[in-house]
C-alpha cells in the first residue's frame, strides 16, 4: 500500500495498547475512529495495522508514536540505496537533535525517551524541535537513516579501489564486523527494545535486505567492470551475503571469530571469498570485455 505507515504491535505490548487506545478514544473524534479501527484489528488476534491517515490527528500521533516506524515511508523513495547514497543535509541543528536522540535511546531505549528530553539535550525548545520533526517516529526515522548513511560510508572508507578483488572482499567484511561490533545503538535496541528493531530485520526486512543486496550487486559489477571478477549475475551472490549479514545482525553471539579485525579477515578469506568465484591466480587479471 503505497504511502501508508505500519504501526507494528508487537505481541507482549496488545495489553498495554489496548489501556491507551481506551485512553484516547473519548478524546479525540478523528483519532478515535483510526483507533476503533486498530481496537478492532487485535480483538482478532493481529499484530500489525496498516493506516493511512495518520496525519489526521495530531494528539493520535503523539500517543502512539512510539508504535510506529518510517520504513514505508522510506519505500516512497524507491530503493533504499538510492535514498543512502544522498548526501546527509547539511544542517548544524539537524545533527546537534540527531545526536542527542541517539544519546538517548541509548541511555532509555526509543520508547522511554521523550521528545522533551531530546530538546533540552539539543539544547532546543521543544516548539522548535517539533518543527522540525513533527513526531518522534520522524526523528527515529531520520536516526535510522543517518545511522544506515554512516555505516555504508565507513564500510566504503575500508576498501582500497586499486586493491585486489580478494583484499576488496575481505575488507568490506572486516569494515562490517567491526561496524557491527561497535554500534551502540543496535546492540542496546536488541538487547532491551527487540520488539523494535526485530521487525525491520525479519518480517518487514525486505527494504534492508535489498539494500544489502544492491550495496553488493553494485559491489561485485564494479570489481567486474574492472576485470577483477569473472562476469555472472551479482544479485544472487549480493543477497547470499547479504542474508548472512542479517543474521550477524539479529545474533551477534557466534562461533564465527568476529572478535578482532585480524580474525575477521582470517575468516573472510577462508570462508568468504570463495563465493564471490574468485578467478585462479594466473587469471586474475581478466578484461573487462572479456
């Protein structure tokens, strides 16, 4: 459904949604018909409604917020690389709420953490910081992408162009381990939010997947292009990694020794490599046109 926001109940909260949807309703005539609607939506059992309008009614907004995710609003920009590989604005201001809404989930989680304690870490008044994001699922939209933004430009920043393929491969692995490995945020939402986060890599994690999936396709053509790859379609490949990559994601503990960049690297060429099809030493050096 093109344009419309999920709002995602995960099982444990249905109590808990269903006391502020009895809340809300005589106090708001717009929004009480979108939460009779959801009210009757879990009384069957569902776990995710799928609204339209939910710029119908801002208090509704306010209160359920912190159920709502930016996903298929991203959707509306096509693929998702297409929307990561664009500049970040550059907005002192914007940077000084994304930062301190960062610092916060971490320091509370999504759900706790209020829009008042994100003004006055930014040193903003809370007018201001709702103009410019007009609900916390904006905000928590915008940290999502920025944190994706980051992540791709530090894995990117990690291989050498005039490299090897092998070395190229083996340096994107490391520079997503490590970015794994030190990422706050993620490690907090799973750890005490996964109701959040799991969602966006599982059930809805079609828009991550395939922005796994094009980062390597794009990955693996350009290695191609340059001879360092033999020619065969990339996207199986992409989404194979791509795949594993999620599952790294969703249970950081593993056997797989990811606990230093020098084991990282001694796994990816070991393990890794093989199924980008490498071509043996003597042809390593295959042209482009070939």
């Amino acid at each position: 459904m093109a344009g419309a926001t999920h709002l995602v109940v995960a099982l444990p909260q249905r109590t808990i949604l269903r006391n502020e949807l009895t809340t809300f309703l005589p106090v708001s005539n717009a929004g009480g018909d979108i939460a009779s609607h959801i009210s009757r939506r879990l009384a069957r059992g569902t776990d995710r409604v799928v609204l339209t309008s939910l710029r119908t009614d801002e208090r509704f907004k306010q209160i359920f917020s912190h159920y709502i995710t930016g996903w298929t609003l991203m959707a509306q920009h096509g693929r998702l690389i297409t929307l990561v590989r664009t500049d970040e604005p550059d907005d002192d201001g914007r940077s000084r709420v994304l930062d301190a809404a960062v610092t916060s989930f971490i320091d509370f989680g999504i759900r706790r953490t209020s829009m008042a304690e994100i003004a006055k870490r930014s040193r903003l008044s809370p007018a201001t910081l709702y103009r410019r994001f007009a609900q916390k699922s904006d905000l928590v939209q915008s940290v999502g992408l920025r944190e994706v933004r980051r992540f791709v430009a530090h894995v990117d920043s990690c291989v050498d162009h005039d490299a090897s393929a092998q070395e190229q491969i083996v340096e994107m692995f490391v520079a997503f381990a490590s970015g794994l490995r030190r990422n706050k945020l993620l490690r907090r939402l799973l750890a005490t939010e996964p109701e959040i986060v799991l969602p966006l890599l599982t059930t809805r994690g079609a828009p991550i997947l395939d922005l796994g999936r094009d980062y390597l396709a794009e990955f693996i053509a350009r290695l191609q292009s340059e001879g360092k790859l033999p020619a065969y379609d990339p996207k199986p490949v992409a989404e194979m990694i791509a795949r594993i990559g999620i599952s790294l994601a969703l249970t950081p503990q593993t056997s797989i020794p990811l606990g230093s960049n020098a084991a990282a690297r001694q796994f990816a060429v070991e393990h890794i490599t093989v199924g980008f099809r490498l071509p043996p030493p003597a042809e390593s050096s295959i042209r482009a046109s070939a």
